[in-house]
C-alpha cells in the first residue's frame, strides 16, 4: 500500500495517471491536488472522484501552508509532480505564472517532501529518509532545446531551453537535482516528448486541431508546418512514470518517448482525411517566436534499464483519440466554453 501525492491530476497527463494507477494498483492511494485553472477540469476524473481510493484536494502547489496540511493529513509515500503551466504559447504571452507555479511551486513540494521525509529533520547533514520513499518530477524533453535535422535528446546533454515554458521546467529539473545532491532526498525526473489522447486541452496541436476540424474552422498552421515533434500516447507516458515509481535508481532522469516523429502539417492532414475534410481548411499562420524547429527523444535508457517501451503505434494511437474526440463533444463543447474563447482570440484572431 502506498499513498501517492499527484499533483495536477485533474489537467491531460494527470488525470490519465490517476485512473491508470488506481486500475492497476488495487491497493494504493491517491492524494490528487489541483488547483483547478484553466487547464484543470474535473469532468476528466469521472467517476474516480467517488472511489474511496482517491482523495481530491483544491490547492496551489505555491501555498506552503496548504501542501504542509496535506502531508500531515495524508502519509504521503510518493509524489508525482505534474502541476504546472503546460502550453508555450501562453508562457510567450504571460511568462510569469510559468515562472511561480512551475519553478516557486516545485520548489514548494520539495521542501514539504524533505520536511516530512527525513528521519531526522533538523540534522541538516543527514540524509537518511523515510523508506520507500521517492519524489518524481514529470519534466518534458523540451528543456534540452531544439535540434537540427539529425540526433536525439539524451539525458546527459547539457540544457539549453529556448521558450519561458521550457526555461521554467528546466529550473525546476535543477531545483530537483539540487534536492538530491545537497539534502540526498530521493529523486526522479522524467521528460518526456509531446503526449497525445484523450482529455488534452485544446489549446495544443492535436485536440485544437481536431475541435476545429469538428466544426469546420481553419487549422491554424505556424509557420510552414514542417516542425517536428516526436509524439507519446499519454497512456504509454502513464505506464513510463508508473514504472520509473517502482523501478527507478534515485537521482536518476530517464528519457520517454514514443519513436514517432512526425511533422506538424502530416498530423493536420492526417486529422483532416480522417474526419473527411478538405485541406482548402488549413490556414498557414505567422510562426510562433522562437519555434524550436525539432525534438525526438532517444530512450534507450528507459528501455534497456527499466524494460518499459511504449505499446502504441502513432496510427493506433491517433485512431483511437480521434475517435475519443468525436464521442465526447460534450466534454469538449465544456471545456471550449469562457476563458476558452478569450484565450482563442488573443493568440489567433
Ligand atoms: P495540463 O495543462 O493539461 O494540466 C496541468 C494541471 O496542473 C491542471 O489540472 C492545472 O489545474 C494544474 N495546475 C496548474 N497550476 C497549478 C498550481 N499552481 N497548483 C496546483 N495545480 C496547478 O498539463 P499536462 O499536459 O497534463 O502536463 C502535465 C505535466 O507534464 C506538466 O508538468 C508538463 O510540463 C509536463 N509535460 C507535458 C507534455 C504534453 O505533451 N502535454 C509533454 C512533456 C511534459
Ligand atoms: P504544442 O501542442 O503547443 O506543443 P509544443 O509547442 O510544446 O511542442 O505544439 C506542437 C507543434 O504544433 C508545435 O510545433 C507548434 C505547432 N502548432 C501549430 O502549428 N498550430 C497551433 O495552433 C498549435 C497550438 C501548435
């Protein structure tokens, strides 16, 4: 039996680790804190937010207060930390929530963990934990920059993020590294490439792209459409970090990532063939500043260390999302609702 603090776990990635952990974990718990902003919806827990198993709390990781009810309310064994400010677009136009919640936020975590961990809290010397305990920080293969036309990301390359987004999720890779190496509190991180599947916001690629194919609006192409990016079903990611939780050395980051590069416009005229429209509805657009032109993830590490690699195929996996999308338009005609539509003409009209 453990008690996992997930944080975020009402946002894409979270919400899809939550129901997958209690699926296959039958005796764990989860402590789910979210703050429920944008990108944080409930509708995404289902019926989890009855299961005795799961307990939700509305909370910014930012308030120390809070975070330090939560672990004397809850002994917490694990936290997976998946809170934060996801999208570069937003993080281009209001860089400095991404800098409170996901550097100031993490940080925030970390010390609650150390706190609450440590056999003995006020020796600052000693590094001797609680066992069993274990702190993963879901990071994103972002924080490595952009490459050329060849190579991938391992985990030994230096750092050298380009958006406010990546910056801010590559301070908070180095807070956790610096918890590991000064105070020995026993750490993952993970980076991962782009997810993909149900219950994603639509302000990325893939769901924005299919909300507007759905209703026969323009999809808004940066740029000549020609960046890469190399996409992970969000189950496979789930499975990734349920893995590294289990199996992974402390202190060590490992890489995920599903082998799928594929250049944006393939996946706009993949969606539209598959929803039977024409490509008369793609609309090139003024490209994002500072557009990192390729990512792809080598996760060699993962796989030879760990034995995960990933079950989806890219075309099974965007069957079925598509699929998921035209089933649940109510969730999505929800979620497009307010400051949605605020957002929208902000960044494209
Ligand atoms: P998301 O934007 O869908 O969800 C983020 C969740 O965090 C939301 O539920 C939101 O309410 C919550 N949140 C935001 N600020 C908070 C705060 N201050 N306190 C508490 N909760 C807060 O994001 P996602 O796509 O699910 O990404 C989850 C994590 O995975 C993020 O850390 C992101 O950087 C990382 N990641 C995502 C991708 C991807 O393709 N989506 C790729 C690599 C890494
Ligand atoms: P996104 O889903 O925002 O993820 P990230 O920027 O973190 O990789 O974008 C994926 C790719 O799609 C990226 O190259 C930007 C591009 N893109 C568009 O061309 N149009 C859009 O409307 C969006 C949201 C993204």
């Amino acid at each position: 039996m453990n008690t996992v603090l997930v944080t975020g776990g009402a946002g894409f990635i979270g919400s899809n680790f939550v129901r997958l952990l209690l699926d296959r974990q039958a005796d764990w718990k989860v402590v789910n804190v979210d703050a429920l902003t944008y990108a944080g919806n409930l509708e995404n827990l289902g019926p989890l937010i009855d299961d005795p198993r799961h307990v939700f709390v509305k909370a910014d990781i930012r308030d120390k207060q809070a975070m330090e009810e939560v672990f004397l309310q809850h002994r917490i064994d694990m936290v997976v930390n998946f809170a934060a400010e996801s999208h570069v677009d937003r993080s281009i136009m209001e860089p400095e929530i991404f800098l409170t919640t996901n550097i100031i936020g993490t940080q925030v975590l970390l010390e609650a963990a150390k706190r609450h961990w440590k056999v003995i809290p006020e020796d600052k010397y000693s590094k001797e934990y609680r066992e069993g305990v274990r702190f993963l920080q879901v990071s994103t293969d972002e924080v490595y920059g952009a490459l050329g036309r060849s190579g991938k990301f391992v985990e030994t390359m230096p750092l050298s993020p380009n958006s406010p987004y990546s910056v801010s999720k590559a301070s908070a890779d180095l807070l956790v590294r610096a918890y590991y190496e000064t105070f020995g509190l026993p750490v993952n991180i993970t980076r991962c490439s782009n997810n993909y599947g149900p219950y994603q916001f639509p302000e990325k690629l893939i769901p924005l792209m299919l909300a507007n194919c759905m209703v026969g609006k323009g999809l808004p192409v940066y740029g000549d459409g020609m960046q890469v990016r190399d996409w992970l079903h969000v189950s496979d990611h789930c499975l990734a970090i349920e893995t590294v939780l289990l199996e992974g050395k402390v202190g060590e980051v490992y890489n995920v990532g599903g082998n799928n590069e594929r250049a944006n416009i393939d996946i706009v005229k993949l969606i539209l063939r598959t929803l039977g429209k024409g490509e008369e509805l793609i609309t090139y657009v003024k490209d994002r500043p500072g557009h990192d032109r390729r990512y792809a993830i080598d996760n060699t590490k993962i796989t030879t260390e760990l034995g995960w690699t990933p079950k989806y195929t890219f075309e099974q996996g965007m069957d079925e999302t598509i699929q998921w999308y035209v089933d649940n338009q109510t969730w999505m005609e929800h979620v497009v609702s307010g400051e949605y539509q605020a957002y929208y003409g902000r960044m494209y009209e």
